[in-house]
C-alpha cells in the first residue's frame, strides 16, 4: 500500500527566513509523482509545487523548492524568504498519473513576524 | 482559483437525512475525484470518475454514492447520516498528473 508520511505535526520559522518541511513516501509504482500542497485557515487546499519521479532535477517555484531523494523515498518542502501568507498547513501526496492521490498528515507552520 | 466548483459551500442537517454535493470540472478535465477531510486530518480519498465512468474506490462508506454526467460535473450523495460524517468534501479535478481543487463542501451533521 502506499503511504505519506510527515514526521513533523508543527514548525515555526521567522519571517525572511528559510525552513524546511520533511515528508517520506513509499510507493510500489514506477512511475509517479509528488505533491504539496498548501491549505490556509480559508481551507482551500493549494497546489504549491509538483515533482514528476522519473525526473532527476528538483521542483522550483519561485520561493519553493524541493530536495527529492527518490532511493530515500523523501520528498522535503523548503520555503525560502518566508512570509506572513505561507502559514498554512502543508500536505504532502503522492499519486500515479491517473491516481488517487495519498496525503500525509500535514504540517502546520507558523511564520513570526 | 483553481477553476473548480463546489456547491453548497456549507450544509447543515440532522441525523438520518440524505444531501447531495455538487462538482463541476475545470472545463477540459475528464477526471474527478472525491476526499473527506475529517477535522484537521489529511485528506481520504472516496471515488474517483473518468469521463462518466466509476474509475476506483476509496474507503467510501456503502451510504455514500457518487456519479459523473454527461457533462462531466459530478454529484456525491450522503445518506442516512451520522454525525461522524461531519467533514470537510473537497472535489478535484485532472487533466493528468497534479489535481486541482475545488474550495469544499463543509457539512455539518446535527
């Protein structure tokens, strides 16, 4: 069975600065893919950036990026230059091309002024 | 926006009724997909659809049903309500690959 795992329920970061959210996987497929996903107080659950498995070059979007690590089976989230608006819960997921996706338990992050 | 609707936004009834939810597609996407998220959990996935057609289930209680029509927006309907089937029903749609979200249905069971 496949299955999210995120180690951590809560972190914190100052703003402009730079954290790191962890998430592990475990799939049988060979071909899938990578997800987080950002869900603020609204509860609107936003796509933040994706990462395709056969692909060897880590996600960017703009302040976010990813450390894939696909023998570890790890999928980490680092938001650089943190603000205000990206506290939220964070989910990972992972899912086939046609797939349900699988989500992990989330990460709440707080960002401090 | 993701291109997703939901309708209702929020739903109150009692024990042992029956309500229906609404989704309509981002336009070109032939997949939808149900999740419940209970409280502040992750999401479960329920069904999923594909151009009209029940593509896999999820852990989607026997009381709860689902269908895509010929237009492609789809319904889920919950009967026989409980008030463990209080929740958050997020609707997602793909055309491939990420899924796209709808805002949610927040049904509350009294």
């Amino acid at each position: 069975a496949q299955t999210v795992t995120q180690s951590q329920p809560e972190m914190s970061v100052q703003e402009a600065e730079t954290v790191t959210l962890s998430c592990t996987y475990d799939t049988s497929e060979s071909d899938y893919y990578l997800f987080w996903y950002k869900q603020p107080p609204s509860r609107q659950m936003i796509l933040v950036i994706r990462q395709e498995a056969y692909k060897q070059q880590n996600a960017t979007e703009n302040r976010f990026s990813v450390n894939f690590q696909k023998a570890a089976k790890s999928f980490s989230l680092k938001i650089s230059d943190s603000q205000l608006g990206d506290a939220a819960m964070y989910f990972c997921a992972s899912g086939s091309y046609t797939d349900k996706l699988i989500f992990g338990t989330g990460t709440r992050l707080q960002v401090f002024p | 926006d993701s291109g997703v609707t939901q309708t209702p936004k929020h739903l109150i009834t009692a024990t042992g009724q029956r309500v229906t939810l609404r989704c309509s597609p981002r336009s070109g996407d032939l997949s939808v997909y149900w999740y419940q998220q209970s409280l502040d959990q992750g999401l479960q996935f329920l069904i999923q659809y594909y151009n009209g057609e029940e593509r896999a289930k999820g852990n989607i209680l026997e009381r709860f049903s689902a269908q895509q029509f010929p237009d492609l927006h789809s319904e889920l309907n919950l009967s026989s309500l409980e008030l463990g089937d209080s929740a958050l029903y997020f609707c997602a749609s793909s055309p491939g690959g990420e899924q796209f979200f709808g805002p949610g249905t927040r049904l509350t069971v009294l």
